[in-house]
C-alpha cells in the first residue's frame, strides 16, 4: 500500500511597515504597508501624537510563524506602538517562531514601544529581536512583558524556548544590549532565587532620553513595596537611560505595577486605549 506524502503544516507569515511625519503640528502617515498576517490601524487620538495597533491576525504564533515590523518616526514625531491582545506563543510541533522588529526616531522624535505580554505555553518556542536606531536628541520608551503561563487558567509551563534580544542605539553608539534566553525546564529556572524566585510573570521597561535623572526618584518610589522589582539610571556615551525590572505572580499583579510606571515616563499620559487591568 503506498503512503501518502508528508504535506508540510502551512505556517504564518506577516509583515508591517509605518513611516510617520510631522505635518500641520501633528504626527501623519507617510507610508503604511502590511502584508500577510500583519496588520497595522491606526485609531483616532486627540493630540498631537499618533497611534498605531498591530494585530497579527493569524492569532498567535508556534513554531515556524515569521512576524516582521518596521517603522520610522521622522523629525518632531510622537508615535506610540501597542498590539490589539497579547501574543500567545502556543506549543510548537517543530520549528521556532520568530518575530523582529526594526525601530528608527529622527531628531527630536519620541516613540513608546507598548505591546501587550507575550504569553509563553508548554512546549512553545520563540525567538524575537528588537533593533533601535535613536537621533542623538530623540527620545524612547519600551516595555516588554512576559507570562509563563496564564496563572488563573491553571496553566503551567514545565518546558520550552525563549529567546528575546535588544539592541538600542543612539547616534549610531550602542546604549542598551540584552539577551534573555529561556531553554529546557523553565519551571525550575523560574523557581530560581536568581532567576524569578517562583514568579511567573516578569517585565523590562528601558527609557532612554534627556531627563531620566528627574525620573528616576518616582520610579524607586512606585517600586518600594516590589521585592522583586529594581530599577537604575546609567549613564553611556553622554547618553541616560533608564532601565526597570519587574516581576509578580501573574499577570494581573504585573499590570498594576507596570501601569504607574508607564504612565509617569508618558508624562502622566495613561497607557494605550486597547490595554486592560
């Protein structure tokens, strides 16, 4: 009896690219591409500012999915970037899904990289990069946030990959590298005191820009009550940044810390529209 071949999975694939500029006193569209599962809307705001929604429209990622975002914030801009829901990383059969995402702020521009947790289950595998190109007078703000597993359906994580990697430059000169990386038994690195002490839920706030100094006081004071969270102020190159870390329970835990955080290094500007707490 001859056997029917082996047909592949079809797997996700999206790309998304937006370029804004400043016109007439606000932040406008100057080039918007998607293509595949990427998407990208832009909801009304009533400021200056721009913001922009990206959804991957497949619903989440396993293993072989390829996600791909750009975007530029030309001279004088605001733009802020945050997805429609978390990102779930479900159980990968085979293959590792990756996502890369490439961000540029032109002189005097600011941007807030706001996406909602990736969320990590049993046996998933994902790898993502975060590439950032500053002016020498721009500013920025990135929060990234991760949940291993989701506490409150009972889910646990006893194995996997994660990998995440960060590159922040500004006038060409390196400020902030990272990389993170999950493998194996992340229940038992997690229980780590070292690691996350048993939390299941953790974050990295980076601000880079001219006044972290004046920042940095509120920020200790939000965090005073966290044992598991810390935050300083380096200075690189001529360069300040901030850089925060944050860890809890779960992910409802993490939420009520992170907001008072993003709020105040948004200049008391509440998180994006579509976040929830």
């Amino acid at each position: 009896m001859e056997m029917a071949p082996l047909i592949a999975p079809q797997r996700a694939w999206g790309k998304g690219r937006l370029v804004a500029k400043a016109e007439g006193g606000r932040t406008r569209i100057a080039e918007l591409y998607q293509e595949g599962c990427a998407k990208i809307r832009l909801p009304r705001t009533f400021d200056a500012s721009m913001e922009a929604v990206l959804i991957n429209s497949s619903g989440g990622v396993t293993g072989g999915d390829r996600l791909a975002w750009e975007f530029e914030a030309g001279e004088s801009t605001k733009l802020t970037l945050t997805t429609q829901a978390c990102e779930k990383v479900y159980k990968a059969s085979a293959g590792t899904a990756e996502t890369a995402t490439r961000i540029s702020v032109a002189a005097g521009g600011h941007v807030d990289w706001l996406p909602q947790e990736t969320i990590l289950f049993d046996r998933s595998a994902m790898s993502r990069s975060l590439e950032v190109d500053l002016a020498v007078d721009a500013s920025f703000l990135a929060v990234e946030a991760v949940l291993i597993g989701r506490k409150a359906m009972g889910e646990e994580v006893r194995a996997g990959l994660f990998r995440d990697h960060w590159r922040i430059r500004s006038g060409g000169k390196l400020i902030h590298a990272e990389n993170l990386a999950l493998a194996g038994d992340i229940a038992a690195l997690a229980s780590r005191r070292a690691v996350l002490d048993g939390a299941a839920a953790f974050a990295t706030v980076v601000y880079a820009g001219p006044d972290c100094e004046a920042q940095l006081s509120k920020l200790r004071m939000a965090l005073t009550e966290h044992a598991l969270s810390g935050v300083s102020h380096f200075g690189v190159g001529g360069r300040d940044k901030i850089v925060a870390r944050v860890a809890a329970a779960d992910g409802f835990a993490l939420r009520k810390i992170l907001f008072p955080l993003i709020s105040h290094l948004r200049k008391n500007a509440s998180v994006p529209k579509v976040w929830t707490l």
